[in-house]
C-alpha cells in the first residue's frame, strides 16, 4: 500500500497545492495533523486536507484553535492561531475538535500521531527516533509530525518517518516536505518542492500577521 504522508501544513495553501500536485499515485493521503495555524489560509487548508485525507489526526494547532490565548507567548503562534479562530466557520472548527489524537491505517498496522505516540505535545527530534521502537512493538510503523523537521528511520520490515512540514519547514531547507511510505516494503521516499513563497510573504502581510510568519519561509526556520 502506497501511503501519501503530509504533515504540519499551517494554513499554507500554497505549498499545500504543490505539495499534492507534486506527489506521486498512491492509494491513500494521510494528514499527521496541524492543519491550522501561522499562515493565512486556515479555512481553505482545512477543506483541502478534508477533501484528499483519509486520515487526519489532531496536531496541538488544531486542538488549541478555540483557545488562542494559551499561545500568546509565542507571537506568530498567537496572531496565526487568532485569525484562524476568525476565518473559520463553527462547522470547519468542529470537525478540528473532532480529529483524532491517534489514527491507523493500512489495515490497522501503521499508527499515526501528531507528536509522541504517549506524551502529548513532545517534540521526537531525528535523534530520538531509536527511542520510538519500543512504543510501536504492535504495528509496523509509525508517522508522525509537530518537529517540522523530515526524517526516516526504518529497521526491518518497520518504518518510523516524519515527513517533515508542508507549511513552514524547520530544518533549513524552504521547500515544502512530504512522504510516501510502501507498507509493503517498508521503504519511504523523503519529498521536497519548491512552492511560490513570495505569495505567502504578500498575503501574510495582506491580511496584518506578523511579517516573520512569512519571511521566515525564505530559509526553512
């Protein structure tokens, strides 16, 4: 079974729109959550990802969309979570309450979570990956998101992946990320396309975010 792997894709249409053209025929696409959040297309990312996912589980933005002010800390995650609050309609951030913390697919063998299989909100870097085996002994994989940072790691006939973030990359590298994982084979192919960011840097500050949600895309950081 050929799994498309998309993660983290933050309200960026664009790199969202590339990201689907740009992925090969599979059999299913799989959302590893944070749908909403930073960038200025909350409403048409979430009907996008409704329309071409299987599965999407609860990334910390969508499950902390009502409650923006848990973010005010951080200002980018604040501005971006508020005027998602604002953009979505109640039917939109009802189906957001509603996701998932955890999914499977691929006849129940590959779990799929946001961040930590067992500890909400805990960021797995790549080299912590060894440390998540002995969380998955019943499946055969594992997917996960939330770093914005892509990584594979697979032993056997096992596969742990991040696919890295579709909206906002971390690991210095602008191009929108994603994956594809063959449950057969356990092999996953590790993707990135170029997507047209100066429109994100325009429609950030079109719409008064804070220019860094954009600007920050130029370097992946």
């Amino acid at each position: 079974m050929q799994i498309g792997l998309i993660s983290d894709v933050h309200g960026n249409l664009p790199a969202l729109e590339t990201v689907l053209s740009d992925m090969p025929a599979v059999d299913t696409i799989v959302c590893v959550g944070d749908v909403v959040g930073y960038n200025p297309w909350p409403a048409a990312c979430v009907e996008r990802v409704r329309d071409v996912a299987s599965v999407t589980v609860q990334g910390n933005h969508d499950r902390t969309v009502r409650t923006p002010e848990k973010y005010r800390a951080n200002r980018m995650a604040h501005a971006g979570l508020e005027y998602a609050l604002e953009e979505l309609s109640e039917e939109q951030l009802a189906w957001l309450d509603g996701l998932p913390r955890k999914a499977t697919v691929g006849d129940d063998r590959l779990l799929i979570v946001h961040d930590h299989p067992e500890v909400q909100d805990r960021y797995v870097m790549p080299h912590m990956f060894s440390s998540l085996w002995s969380h998955v002994d019943e499946y055969d994989g594992l997917a996960l998101g939330h770093t914005h940072v892509q990584h594979t790691e697979v032993d056997g006939d096992r596969a742990l992946v991040n696919p890295g973030s579709v909206g906002q990359p971390r690991d210095e590298d602008p191009r929108a990320a994603y994956a594809v994982l063959d449950t057969d084979t356990a092999s996953v192919d590790l993707h990135r396309v170029e997507y047209d960011i100066d429109r994100v840097i325009e429609k950030v500050e079109a719409v008064g975010l804070p220019k860094e949600i954009g600007t920050r895309l130029l370097d992946g950081s």
